[in-house]
C-alpha cells in the first residue's frame, strides 16, 4: 500500500470540505475525514487493479450531467441495463473520492470515460463510465434506485461513519 503526499492529503482535506458544505451531518474531525477518505482510495485502487487493464496510449474523458434538477425534484436518466454496474450507496457525497482515481486510472491507461457531475455541485463526481470496458459507476441515496440491474453494490454509506445525523 503506498503512502500518499502531502499534496494528496492537501486535496482530500480541502475536497472534504466540498462534502461537508451540503450540512447533511457533524463533523467529528479532520483526521476521521482523512481515514474515511483513505479507505475510499483503497477501495478505489483494489477496484482499478480488477477492472482496468493496461490498455495503450491515453485516454479522453468528456464531462456530462445524467441527473437534473426539475420542477418534480432531483432525477437521474435511466442507464442501459447491458454494463456491468457498481451502484454506489452514497448519502454524503464521498463517491467523488472513489470514483476520481478510477477515472484518472482509466485514462492514463488509455480508456476514454464519460464523467457526469453533480448538478448541485458540479466539481462532485456523481456518475462515471468506460464504455470500452462495459463498466458503470452510479451513485444513488439509500432507498432511490436508480437501476435494478447492477453487479455490485458499494456501500459508501457504511464505509463512511464520520457523518451522522444528531445523536439523540
């Protein structure tokens, strides 16, 4: 397992900070943050060595939205059922550090990946495909399904305990 730079520490810090602005829970500490967010890049790495071979040269990634905000409330469209699919159980918002060393991985080994932000916040990575894998990441809230179909469930939720609602 390899150490990570104070730049890196720097960015997750900061990048915590973006997650905690929506004001959906307390905040313990810092270094809870930064142990939350270092087992998601774990995580993020063990999926990177299963799922995304060595491909050749670089890759693109062109930057969509897949959820909307409409006068019925927040909707994300419907994805096709023939990709194989993580679904990301994720409350909070900590998706974004799971998925954004994916997709820098994709694409330094050649794999060009269709990146949807959140439209509240749009530097929040929500949504991430490579469709030259046949792979999808999808983030939904607990109890909003987004598809039915999925190969496996990631539950950021659980992994994350830093955020909570008021103790009673």
């Amino acid at each position: 397992d390899r150490g990570y730079t104070a730049d890196e520490v720097g960015q997750a810090l900061e990048d915590a900070g973006i997650v905690l602005s929506g004001g959906r829970g307390k905040l313990i500490n810092e270094a809870d943050i930064f142990i939350a967010i270092h087992e998601l890049y774990k995580k993020a790495h063990t999926i990177i060595s299963k799922e995304i071979p060595k491909g050749t040269g670089k890759g693109k990634s062109k930057r969509r939205f897949l959820s909307a905000i409409s006068p019925d409330g927040y909707f994300t469209l419907p994805i096709e059922d023939n990709l194989r699919t993580y679904v990301l159980e994720d409350t909070f918002g900590f998706g974004h550090f799971l998925l954004s060393p994916i997709q820098n991985a994709a694409v330094e080994r050649g794999y060009d990946c269709i990146v949807c932000f959140n439209p509240l916040i749009p530097e929040r990575l929500e949504h991430l495909f490579i469709p030259d894998l046949d792979l999808a990441f999808i983030s939904e809230e607990k109890n909003k399904e987004i598809t039915e179909h999925y190969y496996k469930k990631i539950r950021i939720d659980s992994m994350v305990k830093i955020l909570r609602e008021d103790k009673k």
